[in-house]
C-alpha cells in the first residue's frame, strides 16, 4: 500500500447469530462496471474486506470481477447484497437470490438483506420467511435488513421468530437516528450506517471541521469514528484509493465525549438526504 494512511487491523462486530463483520465496509451504490470494478478491487487492496452491495445497485457481477481481479481469496471477504422491492414474493426472492449468485460467480453471500420494507406492498415478512429458507439452503450466511423501522421488525419477529441481524439505514451527522440505534441495540441487531459521510456534503461543516483540526484527522475520519464510537457499522464509498484509506484508518484514535456531544448537536429532524422516509417511500 502507498497510501498516506496505513490501515491496522479492523476489529471484528460479533452478529446475534454467531458470525462477525469486518466493523467497516466499502459502500457501492454507484459503482457499476469496469470502473465500478476497478473501485472496489482498490478498496480490497487497502484493506477493506467487507463489500455491501445490491440487486438494485446493478453491481454485483462488478463485485465478482473485482474480487477475480483482486486476488484476495473470496473466503477472506464478507459480501453483502440485498434483494429488491419488486420480488418480495417467496418464490420471486428466491429465484432473485440466485440471480444475485449467478450475477456475482459466487456460491453464497455472507449478508444478504431486504433493501427497504415497502410497507404499502406490505410483503416483507413473506421475503423474509424467504431469506430465512435461503440461509437454510446455504445460500447466504446471514440475514437482515435495510431502512426497516421498530414496527416493521417488531413484525418479522412475531410471525417467524427470527431476528435479523442486521439493520442498515440512512445515518450521518445531520440524520443521526439514535432511537433506531437503541431499538436495534435492544434487539441486538447491529446497524449499519448507509451514506455514513452524508455523501460528502458535511466536509464543510464548522463543528466537524474544528473536531478535524483539533485531532489532526479529516473530517471524513472524524465522521467515521463518530459512527464507530456510537456502534454503527459504517459503510463509505469512495472510487479514490486515497480516501478508501483514509476512511479504514480511524482505528487508532477516540473522540472524547465532549466531541461526542459536539457532533449530537448537527442533528436535523429533516436531515435526511432524499426524504426517503421508510414509513411511506418506496423502492422497487
Ligand atoms: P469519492 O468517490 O471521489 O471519494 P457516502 O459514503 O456518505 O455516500 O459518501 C460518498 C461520497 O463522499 C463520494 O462522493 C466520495 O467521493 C466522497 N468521499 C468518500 N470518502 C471521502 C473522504 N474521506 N473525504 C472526502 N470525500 C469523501
């Protein structure tokens, strides 16, 4: 690696089914095709070992070529997909967890997830109970969730008795949604934070700025060890190998609690990034 940055280890989150994640990933919405590829077999080589990517995202055979391209073994990786809103049905989510697979060239994922809840459809529990049967076929390894509120979960849990895992949302500076954060905690599902730097639009931000100086980090940095210290799981996205390393390297240093309460205070009711609201929005 001739980065600015060298990475260390990153510590391992234990899952509520006996498997762990890397507690960093790369985020791949966007990176599609040889240069999605390219992006991502970048990311392995500077250490990332966790890859979230989707049905929706298009990207899945650029997942697989970038882990053909990046030599690391795929044992060594933690993969993630999500199944899409428009096949929520049983038989519909099963045949598109072996398209996932196929688009891929691999034999199971570690992860897979329902992308958003679409509670209008209101067929959730049924891709549920459909994940559940693709984790006993060996399919995907682990199962959980994505934009799903207390009421959708609180749903999958009392008509099939399984947990997800995991519960992964919007999250970043200005939307900080800590009651998702302790529903999930209580459950003892971990969340993962989707956009985790607000897509780049509070590298600007005063507070995080003097944080940034202070510390003598960026401020990307000191947003990632912002989701890590509140157990987020955060999962950024950058095309450049600098930044990608930069991003792994906030192992090796603690905001303080007063830099903790500094950050709580950029919060918006409305700071969600597109007003996807999981309550209404739908994605199919
Ligand atoms: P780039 O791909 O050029 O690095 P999010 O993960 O919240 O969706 O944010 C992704 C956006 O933030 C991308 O546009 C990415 O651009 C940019 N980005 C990622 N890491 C950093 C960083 N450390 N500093 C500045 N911008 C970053």
């Amino acid at each position: 690696m001739d980065t600015a940055f060298p990475t260390g280890p990153i510590p391992d989150v234990a899952l509520n089914d006996g498997h762990t994640l890397p507690a960093i990933g790369l985020g791949t919405y966007t990176l599609n095709g040889s240069g999605g590829a390219a992006a991502m077999a970048s990311a392995i080589r500077e250490g990332y070992r966790l890859l979230d990517a989707a049905f929706n995202y298009e990207n899945e055979g650029a997942l697989g070529e970038a882990i053909r391209i990046s030599g690391v073994p795929r044992s060594e990786l933690v993969l993630a997909s999500k199944l899409p809103g428009r096949h929520h049905r049983h038989a519909e989510a099963l045949a598109t967890i072996d398209e996932s697979l196929w688009r891929a060239g691999l034999e199971y994922y570690d992860l897979y997830l329902i992308h958003w809840p679409n509670p209008r459809q209101g067929h959730y529990v049924e891709a549920w109970r459909a994940l559940i049967e693709a984790r006993k076929r060996g399919l995907v390894q682990s199962i959980g969730v994505s934009n799903f509120l207390p009421e959708h979960i609180d749903r999958l849990i009392a008509e099939t008795g399984v947990v997800p895992a995991v519960n992964q949302i919007e999250r970043h500076p200005r939307f900080q949604q800590w009651g998702q954060i302790a529903f999930d905690r209580s459950h003892s599902i971990v969340t993962q934070a989707w956009s985790p730097l607000g897509r780049g639009s509070l590298l600007d931000d005063p507070v995080l700025s003097e944080i940034a100086t202070r510390h003598d980090r960026t401020v990307g940095q000191i947003v990632l060890r912002w989701q890590v210290q509140s157990g987020c799981l955060p999962l950024p996205k950058s095309t450049s190998p600098a930044r990608q390393a930069e991003n792994l390297a906030v192992f090796d240093f603690e905001l303080s609690t007063n830099d903790m309460t500094a950050i709580a205070a950029v919060d918006r009711s409305d700071g969600r990034l597109n007003n996807q609201d999981p309550a209404i929005y739908e994605e199919f």
